[in-house]
C-alpha cells in the first residue's frame, strides 16, 4: 500500500481528500489526514476504511516525524508558514512533499538537498498559484513552438460567489478560502512590467489603481495586481515582454469598497486594539474616524465626507450590508484592526448552507507571429457544488492529488523545489483535470 499523509482538513482541502479516498482502492493508497482538531480531520474521511484521523500539530517534532516516517508522500494544506517545518522533517525522513502554497525563500533553501535526495517538492500547484501556471505555461508553449514571440502576458484569477448565491450581497463575494489572508490581501508593494517600464503599487494605491477584464459569457470584473509579477518574467521565459502582469478578480465595486477600510486603517495587523471586549461593531470604526467631525451614531456622515460618498452610494451599501455600522457586540476579547475586520466580516461572508462560490481566471497572451500582432485570450470558471465542496477546494485540491497519482506512476521526473511549469507535470495535470469538468477556454482574436 502506498501511504499518503495529507495534512490539513481545512476548507480547501475537501475535494483533494475526497478524491483520494475515491482512487484509493484502484490506487493502492492508504490516506491519513492530520489536523490540529481530530475532529475535523475525522470529518473529512467519513466512513471510509480507505483513510484514517488523527490530531497533528507540526510543531509536535517529535509525533510529525513518526507520522511522516510512515508516509511515502505527504501533502501540506496546513498554514505556508509551516512549511518549513514540514519540509525539513520530509528531508530528514526523505519523503515526498506536495504544496499549494507559493515557494518560500525557506523553502527554497531547501532545494539543493532534495534534489540530492532524489525528493520532489512540489509547490504552487493549487489554483493560484498552481492552475494559472499551468494553464499559462501550456499556451506560451504553444506560441512559442509555432515561432511566436511573446509580447505581453496578464493573467488574473477571483474566488468569487456564483450568481443565484446571496443575491442580496451587494459585494458578491464570500470567504471561500482562509479569510485572514482575504483581509490581509496585497499589503506590501506589488511590482510588475507595463509597457516595458517597471511598475509599483504601494498598499495604500492598491485598491483604487484596478484593471477592467471581461471575460467572454460572463461579464465584467476589475483585478489588481499581485505583490510580485516580475518574479515570474523570468521563471516562465517572459523575458522579451512588454508586460507581465498577474493579479487578483473581484466583481464591480469590490475594490472602491475595500480601499476605504485599508485607508481607515482596518487592515493594519501591527497592533492590538484596547477594550475589543466592549466594543461593538459601529465603536470600531468610531475608532479610525475624527471625532471632531464623527459624533456618536454619525459615522456613517463621517465616512461619506472623509472620501466624498454618497450616502446612498455603492461603495456606503456595502459597508452598511456588512453590518459595519450596527451596534451589535463584535464578540472578541482582543484583536488587532485586521483580526476584528475578519471577524466582523466572517458574520457575513461566511458560506452558508446551500451556497456556492464561483472561480473565474482570465489570461490574455499578445504575440507577434508571421510579422502579425495576435492575441490569445483564454479563461476558465467553476462552480461549487455547495459549501463543502467548494469551487475553490476543488481548483486548489484537485492539482495537488493528481500530481500525487502521477508521481507515485513515476510520470514525474523533476526533482528539487519546484513549481509545476514543465509539461511533464501541467499536461496531465490539466488533461485530466478537464475531463472533470475545469478546462481552459481558448479564443484568438
């Protein structure tokens, strides 16, 4: 039996679990899943006498290495920040490891001496990161090999809601995946290539410097840019573009909402609020106002004047819906702005029964072919089945465990750190997971 430990029973890691469990008899596979709560990791394997729970900490040493000396692969789903950690007892034990996350300079020290040890440490192989690469890479190949030279490159991916999904939620958007990193999203400078020059978008721009997309059959969008584009110049042969962009979707209006909670200050995670455990939800954001000009039960007159809104504009009903105003307790003891915002938002955003999430990535490839300047767009979507099986478990799960299955067929050679660029690994990748209802739209223009 091959063993394979996946650790994590998170809200991504539900198709990834359920599809290994499925392939396990055929496989020959014996899964575990760990998790800090047992419970939850029980919950996720069911009945099946194919997978077995336990409680796992990585910071346990000593129980992390007897868990993962027993495996022949093991897949992280627990925080990137830990990592590290998981990828040094793999190293010691010499074991396989599979990640979603984006490859660490931790984890990049680690490269040399996994590939010495003939180990793959895959990283990047989720939705994104993982799919946009490997359905990026798959087109530049393409153009390439036909004699094409790439001009320009923008690709941005959204976890978003499906449209009969709360219609009432004038964000159209829910967390479908770990919400603290939503409410921390594009702190840092995010830098990329436009029109040949370098570009930098600190924080603070972030929100109101967006892109306009339509994505054929579905509409209109606005992304912005990723923290760091140019890291990936190099890393998909991109070197004779103009631009190379990659950046997060949201739907219409998103991005004027948000930028005006990281302009108060609710996204700063630096620092602990005093006094959370009487607050209520409308003293919060009394905080980051004037009190000169925001007398008690006018905050929401002081947000209109301090950015020039409308009472009755988008951007104040998306606030307004989310319950920013209400004199209702947050229900924390203490918190930093960031951790109260999630909090507050979670009582909102959070998946309800019967609710499904939407995923739509969007690349656009200008080239010139022929002594002729063409354009490939291509875009892909996906719907969740309800609030477990999520669109976002199932483009960021699904990678990971069919790069399992083709490792475990030795159809995956490359050793070392590495990201899933190489045909070896995105073609199957993306073959199969087209046969399961996730594949890429092509249309040249």
């Amino acid at each position: 039996m091959n063993q394979i430990l996946v650790l994590g029973a998170g809200r991504s890691s539900s198709a990834l679990i359920s599809y290994l469990i499925k392939n396990a008899p055929s496989g020959q596979w014996q899964v575990t899943v760990g998790d800090v709560s047992e419970a939850a990791a029980r919950a996720r394997i069911g009945t099946s006498p194919h997978a077995r729970a336990i409680a796992f900490s990585i910071e346990n040493t000593e129980a992390s290495r007897a868990e993962i000396r027993k495996a022949d692969v093991v897949i992280s789903m627990i925080p990137a920040s830990l990592h590290p950690l998981v990828a040094q007892l793999c190293l010691s034990e010499k074991k396989h490891l599979l990640t979603a996350s984006y490859v660490s300079e931790a984890m990049k020290s680690f490269a040399k001496e996994a590939e010495q040890k003939g180990l793959l440490f895959l990283n990047e192989c989720g939705l994104d990161p993982g799919i946009d690469h490997m359905s990026a890479m798959q087109v530049i190949h393409k153009i390439k090999a036909e004699g094409g030279q790439m001009i320009s490159f923008e690709s941005f991916t959204g976890g978003l809601i499906a449209p009969e999904t709360d219609p009432e939620n004038p964000w159209r958007y829910k967390f479908t995946w770990n919400p603290r990193n939503v409410v921390l999203a594009g702190q840092g400078t995010a830098k990329f290539l436009q029109d040949g020059k370098y570009k930098y978008i600190p924080y603070q721009q972030l929100f109101k410097r967006t892109t306009s997309i339509t994505v054929p059959g579905f509409g209109d969008y606005e992304g912005y840019a990723n923290r760091d584009s140019l890291g990936y110049v190099g890393v998909y042969g991109l070197q004779e573009c103009q631009t190379v962009l990659r950046g997060t979707l949201r739907n219409k209006g998103y991005c004027g909402a948000w930028n005006i909670l990281v302009q108060l200050g609710c996204c700063d995670d630096t620092y602990t609020m005093e006094h959370v455990a009487t607050m209520s939800h409308r003293e919060y954001m009394s905080a980051f106002l004037d009190s000169a000009s925001s007398p008690k039960g006018k905050e929401e007159d002081s947000v209109c004047s301090m950015f020039g809104l409308s009472p009755n504009g988008e951007e104040m009903k998306r606030l307004s819906w989310s319950g920013l105003f209400s004199d209702e307790k947050i229900g924390l003891d203490k918190g930093t702005p960031a951790q109260i915002l999630e909090h507050i938002l979670t009582k909102k955003w959070k998946l309800s029964p019967g609710d499904k999430d939407f995923i739509v990535m969007w690349h656009r490839f200008t080239y010139r072919l022929g002594g002729k300047q063409k354009e490939i767009q291509a875009w892909l979507t996906s719907t969740g089945d309800d609030e477990i099986q999520t669109a976002m478990a199932k483009t960021v799960g699904l990678p990971l465990a069919i790069a399992y299955k083709l490792l475990l067929q030795g159809k995956i050679k490359s050793r070392g750190v590495v990201i899933p660029i190489m045909e070896e690994i995105y073609a199957p990748i993306l073959r199969e997971l087209n046969e399961l209802g996730i594949g890429l739209i092509e249309r040249e223009l």
